[in-house]
C-alpha cells in the first residue's frame, strides 16, 4: 500500500539547493551564517550596558538643515536632465535622484521603529521631509524586513500618493506585507537578479540588481531568516549609486566590485559614484559585529567596492546600539585619517542636506 504521508510544507517557497545561501526554512549569509543571540547573551548586553552607563548622552548636536525643496522639486520634474543628487532625510531613508527617477531607500518616517507607536526606540531627530514634502517616488528600495527600515505607516502613506502606489523593488518574500499596505506594485528579487525599469519619454531605462549583504531578518518572534535581505546597485547611465541597506562587514564587497567589474572599466565611467553606507548601530562589538558595520569596516567596504563617493546613514536617529548617536561621525573621521582619505569622499551630511553629483560620463565606444 502506498505511503500516504505527507511530507512538512516547504517554508521557503523560493528554495533552491544549487544557491548556497537558500534553505529550506528560509535564508542564510554566505560567508557567516547568522545566529540569533541566546537570552543570557542578551542579559549580558544590557547588564554591562546599565553597568557602564551607556548609551552616554550626546556632546554634540546631530547637525540639520532644512533641505533645498526649490531644487527637490525642481530636479524631481527635471526628466532626463535631472542633475544626479541624494538627500539624507534621516536614519536609512534618502531621496536618491537620477535618470529622471525619484528613487527612496528604507521609508521610516514614523516616531518609532517598532511595531507599535507606544513603545520602542523613539526618534532623536525629525525627518527632513514630511511624506507629504516629497517629490512623487517612482521607486522604493527596501532591504529587509526589520522595523527601522520596513515600517508599516510610511508604506501605507506612501501607497496613497498622487499619482499611485510607487514600484517597491524588495528582496524574496516580501510583497506579503506590501500587498497588504497598498503596494500594488511589488518586484521580489533574489541576490544577484536584475530587474530593468524601461525607459520612457521621462526617464532612462535603469538596471537595478540586488546584492548580498551579512545581516538577518525577523518582523515577529518566529519568523527569523524566512525572508531575505540585501543591498541594492542602481546602474543608471547618468549615475551608478550603491545601497548597502543593514550588514556586517564580510567577502561579499570585494564580490560585489568583481560583479560589477566589467560596467565600471574606465572605459565604462569607473566604479560606483555614489555608496550610501551605514555606520552607526555597532557597540558592543561582541554583540553586534556579526550584523552591523561601524564606521572603520564602513570605510573598508568603499574601499572593496571601489566607490568614488560614500553618504553614511543609519545613524544620529534612533538609539539602537550602546555608542552615543553623535558619535559615528566621529568614528568616521578617524577611520578616514587612518586611510588617508580625504573627508570629502565619505561624507556625514546633515540631516536634510543635499549631496549633487556630477552626472556619469558616457560609456566610451567598443
């Protein structure tokens, strides 16, 4: 008689054995494979963290400026002569603008990263830009599922703009919960896939590609590393800009530069013209180096890629971490001067301050 025994349901529906970083149940890194911290790891962090005092208050002021809404706006209908600029508007969100498109990575702009608006980490500064301030987005890059980068209030805002709901381009098993917020147009991607956004009469036809990153992903106590994460590079003619979302430091930026090896010859423009990458949220390094940067692997990682500038983000918002919320600029500084790179490269901005870029030279003729 035959076996009539069910096998479990396959909680990856994406699996696929010849992908390293798949499994069954979900995902993993490709060269660390992430662990989620036992409970007496966590009394140890917040014990030694009371102990010591941390986090200390701040000593300087996170720096803001009222971003340059005439040139926002401006740019945002420019089309194709859009100039190449990206504006910090706080924690991981930036208005990233180029090939006529207006591009926003991670939207936080609730009061709290958490899942309710009573409890958790609160914001030490404002936004830059209400929703209601922003150009219409065309596109939405998302990194992963972990409430200070996919929060719930500023999708559902965002689905309602003039216009209709932008294109959110995510990582695998995602649309779920965009679906469910509004978001009709979802594009789910697995490290390394590329989806082409056409050009029209308004915008150039831009290549994004979504790239490995070490972190994790969780949205409640049991779904730990079923949904993937990841970084994104935008391949516009005009400007190359790179967007590391949440990591650890690991192999996968020196990949990353030899994927995109052939697009950034000399002869093609050179390499990224843009990094956004995170440094802030790394103390106590035993705790957190597993997934998230501080600002010497920051500078590492503009290095392995082979960006010609870098905006740092994720930091000066949400005290996550036990290191003060001013002081990865400064961390910043002294990880630039011990490569002996200029300042002007890697830059901590203002929340609200506009970085314009000089538009990408054309490909020279094969």
């Amino acid at each position: 008689m035959a076996d009539l025994t069910l096998a479990p349901p396959m909680k990856n529906p994406h699996f696929n054995p010849a992908k390293p970083h798949h499994r069954p149940d979900g995902f993993q890194n490709n060269y660390l494979s992430f662990r989620g911290k036992r409970w007496h790891e966590l009394l140890r962090w917040r014990w030694q963290a009371w102990r010591a005092g941390h986090p200390h208050p701040i000593t300087e002021p996170i720096a803001q400026v009222a971003p340059d809404l005439g040139f926002i706006h401006a740019n945002a209908q420019a089309g194709r002569a859009m100039q190449p600029a990206a504006t910090w508007i706080g924690h991981i969100t930036v208005l990233v603008q180029v090939g006529g498109l207006n591009i926003l990575t991670d939207p936080v702009f609730s009061q709290r990263c958490s899942p309710v608006q009573w409890a958790g980490p609160q914001r030490h500064t404002p936004p830059a830009l209400t929703v209601a301030q922003l150009p219409r987005i065309d596109v939405v890059l998302l990194s992963h599922n972990h409430y200070d980068h996919l929060d719930e209030a500023s999708m559902r805002q965002l689905a309602q703009q003039a216009g209709g709901p932008p294109l959110v381009i995510c990582p695998l098993v995602h649309r779920k919960w965009l679906r469910r917020w509004g978001m009709t147009h979802v594009v789910e991607l697995d490290w390394w896939d590329t989806h082409v956004i056409e050009a029209t009469e308004r915008h150039h036809r831009v290549p994004v590609v979504l790239t490995p990153a070490q972190h994790w992903s969780a949205r409640t106590a049991t779904d730990a590393l079923r949904s993937l994460w990841g970084g994104f590079a935008v391949l516009s003619p005009d400007c190359h800009v790179f967007f590391a979302g949440d990591t650890a430091y690991s192999p996968d930026f020196k990949d990353i530069r030899q994927h995109f090896a052939h697009a950034h010859s000399p002869a093609q423009g050179g390499g990224f013209d843009l990094a956004l990458l995170p440094i802030g949220a790394y103390e106590p390094r035993w705790f957190m180096k597993d997934q998230h940067v501080n600002p010497e692997e920051a500078v590492q990682i503009f290095e392995d890629i082979g960006c010609k500038l870098a905006m740092a983000v994720h930091w000066g918002t949400f005290q996550l971490t036990d290191e003060p919320l001013d002081e990865p600029p400064r961390a910043l500084r002294r990880a630039l001067q011990a490569k002996h790179l200029p300042p002007e490269r890697f830059q901590a901005l203002a929340i609200g301050a506009t970085m314009r870029l000089t538009p990408r030279p054309a490909p020279e003729a094969a």
